[in-house]
C-alpha cells in the first residue's frame, strides 16, 4: 500500500508550485487577500481539524486524512515502524477484516492509497462522490479499532523487507542516495531512510507497532482534507457523525534534535555495473518555510523556490548551458523542498552525456554556482520563473486530489491554511536580490553532500 514519500507523478507540478509553500509557522500575515482554493475549516471537539475543498468539475471525491507523525517521530532503534504501521492499517478491525478496506473501495469503483513521509503518515480515497459517507466510516473505524493479529502481522514485516530489497538494495541510485542522506544529515533523523535500515526492520514486533498506533493514531493529531464534488456543511456533518465520537489522546511533545554545525563537506561515490545512465549531484542543507538556517529571514524559503525555478526546466539557467550550450549533459537541474518540519536540502544536478563523464557536469554545474554567487541574478530571470510558479498555482485549481496533498503537506509541517491561500503573493514579493541572499546562505561547502553515480567500466 505504501508510496513512501513519493507523490503520483501527475501531482508533483502542482505541490511544486502550491503544497510546498504553506508551511511557513513564523512569517508574518500577508497584507493580500489572494484566494487560491477558498476552503471552509473547522475543528471538532476532539481536536481533529476538517479542510473542505469544493470542486464541482467532476462527481468525485477524494478524502485524505493526514497524521503529523513520520518516520523521523521514530522512538531510537526502531526505525521503519511509522511505514510498517502504514502497511498494517489495512490489516482490519473488528467490523472489517483484513484486506477488506480496499476491496470494498475497489467494488465500488474507487481507489485507495497510503504514502509515509518523514513528517506525515497520510491515507487516501479517491470515490463517487455518494460514497463519501462509507469511505469516511472506513477510515474512523481504523483510526482507534485497529485490530493485529501475529500471522498477519509478522508476514507483513516480509513484505516490507522485500519492498526496501527492491526499491533500495538493488537500485544503485537508490543506495547512493540513501548514503548521501545519512551523510547530509549527520544527527538530526532526516538522514535515516522512511523505511528503515533492514537490521531494524528485522526486529519490529506488533507491540513495537501497537505502541506508536496508540500514541500517534488520535483525532487531535490529524487533520481530514476532503476535497471535490462535495457542500462543506456536508462534510462536516459526516465528520461530526464518524469522527466526532472518536476521544482525543494524551500527545506526547513533537520533539526533534537539532542538526549540529558541520565542519567538512562529504563525498560519496557509487559505480556498479547496473548503472544505465550516471549522475551528478550537490546537497546543500537549507531553511524551509518552518525553520531557519543561520537565523534566516522568512523570506528565504520563498526565494529559494523562485532560485529553483529559475535554474530548472527547459529554460533555465543549467539546462541552456550544460545541455543546449556546452552540450555535455543529457539533463541537468535544480531541486528544493520546502516542506518540512525541519531543514529540507536545495541540490544541484546533472547526467551526462553518453561518453562524457561525471567530472565534466561536475565542472560545469560547479562553474555555474560560482557564477551565481558572483555575478548574481537579473531581474528579468527572476519574473519568468515567478510568473511560471504563479501559472503553476492556477492550474492546481482544476486538480481535485491536487489542493488535497497541498494543505496535507503544509498543515502536517506547521503551516496554516492562510499561507497557503496566500502564497501567490509572497511569490510575487520575491525580489532578485532576496534571491541571491538566499543562494549565499545556502552554498557553503561545509554543509554539502556530492554524490556521483557511476557504470562500471567496460573492459
């Protein structure tokens, strides 16, 4: 059932644009009143919060009930536990048994999903829109009356071991990645995988899962997005009639480490001989919209996006130069998260050409950076890459699940429905020279990662 922290392909533009930017706890109001979903909120008795996001394009309905817990919530040794419950969720309750959830779903022409991130555990279902009611009785049923028994339990920890064999262990980027990771992060949890290290897979018991689902799996730490062809005050009623008699739980605090300063930058390097294309890569950590990075102003964190932006895609900055220019990269980039309840990473990127090597993107990406940081930014650059996120916020509009993932993500990592409403006009605030702070405060080598995936050379 797991996506990890991976969003469905056809959604990753839209929470680009609009999901990564509501998490920004600490900025101040914008003075605009920009609408970009309009949704009605509201907070049970019981602490769970209700997001309703009306969109009558098409007789659907997708529900989402997102819990701020992740994989970096994770008590010390057990890592994998907050994905491994993810997986358990659809082993039934007492009133449906297991596997039951999603065939019920599926028999009623719908579909179900969960994804686990570091910050969130997220569960989801797409249906008819006259089958909101079930799908919402569904998900409360599991949210306090989850039911594991040992021969389902202990299979599913197979499950899990073979799904980390596959996506991680014989994927070559996969394990790069996961070093460069650990690497980055050298104390704070973000550098342990969501699904966890294999040794500590091996060990989790279903008292290890029971305990976290009793400690985490409560109404006053989730919050219900329903968004589609649905009346708000509807909504809110279903809530009320499933949600409304589950009983709030004793939270304990959300605490995490802090990442120490970091005195040297890391390297690591990968060749195997399953590499089909290799790769180039620097990871800077950075400020999200919810944490600072050496006392750096709220502002960063929207620059920053507008500086990914202006660096990728067809027309920006790396890929006129490595690939249409000097013709030495097959693809080349730039990425940044926002979303997270702690520091996120803003990484540079490249693949080579066929018969070039990793060195020489290396080189030229490097060589870019440099340029950056002397000569800065214009203008002009930056309103392209403005407009291109503006543009980006008004197609979400037509998404149904889209808006869904936005506010899941955002709320989940400290953010408020306001800035998410108002994220057009922080954009638009952005200045060129706020930009160019925000990459210097960045790009410091001691803070890096690179990382090179290599093929093996032929004989």
């Amino acid at each position: 059932m797991s996506m990890l922290s991976v969003l469905p392909s056809s959604l990753r533009r839209l929470t680009v644009a609009v999901a990564l930017v509501g998490t920004l706890a600490t900025a101040q109001a914008a003075t605009a009143t920009a609408q970009v979903f309009d949704p009605t909120v509201h907070t049970l008795e019981n602490g769970l919060e209700i997001v309703v996001i009306p969109n009558h394009r098409a007789p659907i309905v997708t529900q989402m009930l997102w819990y701020k817990v992740g994989a970096a919530d994770e008590p010390l040794g057990k890592s994998g536990i907050a994905h491994y419950l993810e997986h358990l969720m659809f082993k039934g309750t007492e009133k449906v048994g297991p596997f039951e959830f999603s065939q019920l779903i599926e028999r009623h022409g719908g579909r179900d999903n969960a994804m686990t991130s570091w910050d969130f555990t997220a569960y989801h279902q797409t249906v008819a829109s006259e089958q909101l009611e079930m799908v919402m009785e569904l998900e409360a049923d599991r949210m306090r009356n989850l039911r594991l028994a040992e021969e389902l339990v202990l299979p599913e920890r197979d499950v899990i071991l073979e799904e980390r064999l596959s996506r991680i262990d014989n994927d070559p980027a996969a394990q790069l990645a996961e070093m460069a990771s650990a690497a980055l992060f050298v104390h704070h949890p973000y550098g342990t995988p969501i699904i966890g290290w294999e040794h500590e897979i091996r060990q989790l018991t279903t008292e290890d899962a029971l305990d976290f689902y009793e400690t985490w799996y409560v109404p006053n730490n989730a919050i219900l997005i329903v968004a589609g062809d649905v009346e708000p005050e509807e909504v809110i009623r279903l809530a009320e009639t499933h949600y409304g008699p589950i009983s709030s739980g004793t939270l304990p605090e959300r605490t995490r480490v802090a990442e120490p300063k970091q005195w040297a930058p890391r390297r690591v390097e990968l060749t195997s001989p399953r590499v089909g294309q290799a790769s180039f890569s620097i990871r800077y950590l950075a400020p999200s919209y919810h944490r600072s990075l050496d006392d750096s102003a709220p502002e960063a964190a929207y620059a920053l996006q507008v500086a990914s932006e202006l660096l990728s895609g067809a027309t920006g900055r790396l890929y006129r130069r490595l690939v249409v220019e000097q013709e030495i990269a097959a693809s080349a980039g730039a990425s940044y998260s926002p979303t997270a309840y702690d520091l996120t990473t803003f990484t540079f990127w490249g693949s080579p050409r066929p018969e070039v090597e990793p060195e020489q993107v290396e080189e030229a990406i490097r060589a870019e950076i440099d340029l950056l940081l002397e000569e800065g930014v214009n203008e002009r650059e930056v309103e392209r890459a403005k407009q291109r996120l503006l543009d980006s916020a008004v197609f979400a509009r037509d998404s149904v699940a889209g808006p869904a993932y936005a506010f899941g993500m955002a709320l989940t990592a400290g953010g408020s429905v306001e800035e998410v409403e108002t994220w057009p006009e922080r954009v638009r605030e952005v200045t060129a020279e706020q930009v160019e702070a925000a990459l210097a405060l960045v790009i410091r080598s001691e803070r890096s990662v690179t990382s090179v995936l290599r093929p093996e050379p032929t004989s």
